[in-house]
C-alpha cells in the first residue's frame, strides 16, 4: 500500500509558489493535514532563520522538511538534528532543482577535463536581491560543474553582479547577474572546449517549459532528452523517495559547500 504523508506549509512558501500546484499534482503521495492532527512533512520558506525553523519542525515530530530557496547559512546544527531523528531535509532551489540538471551535469562532467571557459548569465526582475539570485545563480552553476575555484567578487549593483571563478582544470569562469524586466527570468549556462561544448537553459521552476539541454561535439549537436516536470514537483517527489526509502537526502552537505563558496568572496 502506497504511503500518503500530510503536508503543513508557511504562509511564505506557499506564496513561493513552491508547495500548493506540487502537492496537488502528486494527491497519492501528499495530502492536507486534518484538523488538530500533526503533518508528517513540513515546508517553510527559506528567509534568514529558516535552519531554526527546519529544527522546530523536526522537534514537532515532522518526518520531512522541505525548505523553499533558502539563503546562505550554516547548516550544522539542522544536519545534526536531521541526522539524529532521522529526519529527511530537501531543498527546493530555484534553478538548481530542475530535473534538466541531472542530464546537464553527466554532459558537462564528461567534458569537464577538456573545458575551455564557462560562461553563465542569470536573470531576475529588476528590484530583485542580487545577493538571492547570486546564491540561486551559483546554487545551478556548482550542481553542472562540481565546486569553483578562485571566486571572485568584480562588480555588485542594483542593476546586477559580476564574479569571476575557475573551473577544477583551471579554465576561466564567468558569472553575471542580470536585474531587469526586459528578459524573461531564468539562467542559461555555455560552457565551451576545443571542439564544441554544452549550453543549458534553465527557466523559472513555475514556468510551462522544460529545461533544455544541447551537447556538441565533432559528431554534431545532440539535444539531451527533454523533462516536462517543474522544479518544485522534482523536489517532493525526490522527498517522497527519500521517505519510503528510509534514507536521507545529501542537500544540507551541499548547501554547507555553497554557502563556504559564497562566504569566501573577495
């Protein structure tokens, strides 16, 4: 028989977006809890002092947390508490949890040793936080690439940001920040080698359209197969399979990395 976890959310993450359309278009899986019960699985909304919130749920007795676009903080004592309980804790990051990513990251890594230089060009509304849409922006760069060398700061405005990076083979990395209304928000990535490379484009997780991925190479240009799913609905369903499964997920020792990474910009 198939387990149905009840859900509680934040008033914040549900405006998110992140947690009412995910929910419903997965009714065997989640549901709403039932008045005076205690919701297995808890979503809250990544704003500064979201790890405490994440621990207060786990004391509560939640059996999952979800924690929507969380900014910059030390995970340790949520990874402690989530270990302990045996608690499952996943992330739902604005472009990082774009199922289109798993195949990006097989056909970046596969030319990783052959990289010529990586540039990444992230948008968002004018007004937007540009230290969010950097830790959103990185967030995606680091799940296709693995970890960055060299980060550097060179330019942070209302209208934007630049930062400078090296990939593991020392290749050049670019990153802008783009605040403004005259494209649509999203992140697109082209990471270049010798003899072709891969690009990737990575809409808004509510957005009708998938990711799309394209690898080139002497052979010609191969479009990777493409995901008609929502980042959001990846996340719970990725939580779901943790929870039926016993185990736990690796995205709080992975925030921990991005967070250092942003942490150590100069």
């Amino acid at each position: 028989m198939r387990t149905q976890y009840t859900v509680t959310s934040t008033p914040q993450a549900e405006e998110s977006g992140a947690v009412a359309l995910a929910v419903a278009s997965l009714p065997a899986s989640f549901g709403p809890v039932a008045a005076g019960e205690t919701a297995r699985i808890s979503a809250i909304n990544g704003d500064p002092g979201w790890t405490t919130e994440a621990i207060k749920a786990i004391d509560g007795g939640a059996s999952g947390i979800v924690v929507v676009n969380p900014v910059p903080e030390s995970t340790a004592a949520l990874l402690h508490a989530a270990e302990v309980s045996g608690v499952a804790v996943v992330l739902d990051q604005r472009w990082a949890s774009n199922p289109g990513l798993a195949g990006a990251e097989d056909a970046a890594r596969t030319v990783a040793g052959r990289a010529a230089m990586l540039d990444s060009v992230a948008t968002a509304a004018a007004g937007s936080d540009p230290d969010g849409l950097l830790t959103e922006h990185l967030a995606a760069v680091v799940r296709v690439t693995g970890g960055l060398d060299a980060l550097r700061l060179l330019r942070r405005g209302t209208h934007g940001y630049t930062v400078s990076g090296r990939l593991a083979n020392g290749a050049p990395v670019s990153l802008q920040g783009v605040l403004s209304n005259s494209r649509p928000a999203g992140v697109d990535f082209r990471l270049y080698t010798d003899d072709g490379g891969v690009s990737i484009t990575v809409p808004e997780p509510h957005a009708a359209w998938p990711a799309e991925v394209r690898a080139t190479g002497p052979q010609g240009e191969i479009l990777l197969p493409t995901l008609y799913e929502s980042a959001h609905r990846t996340t719970w369903r990725r939580l779901k399979e943790h929870l039926d499964a016993g185990t736990l997920p690796s995205d709080l020792a992975g925030f921990a990395r991005l967070t250092e990474s942003i942490a150590h910009l100069t």
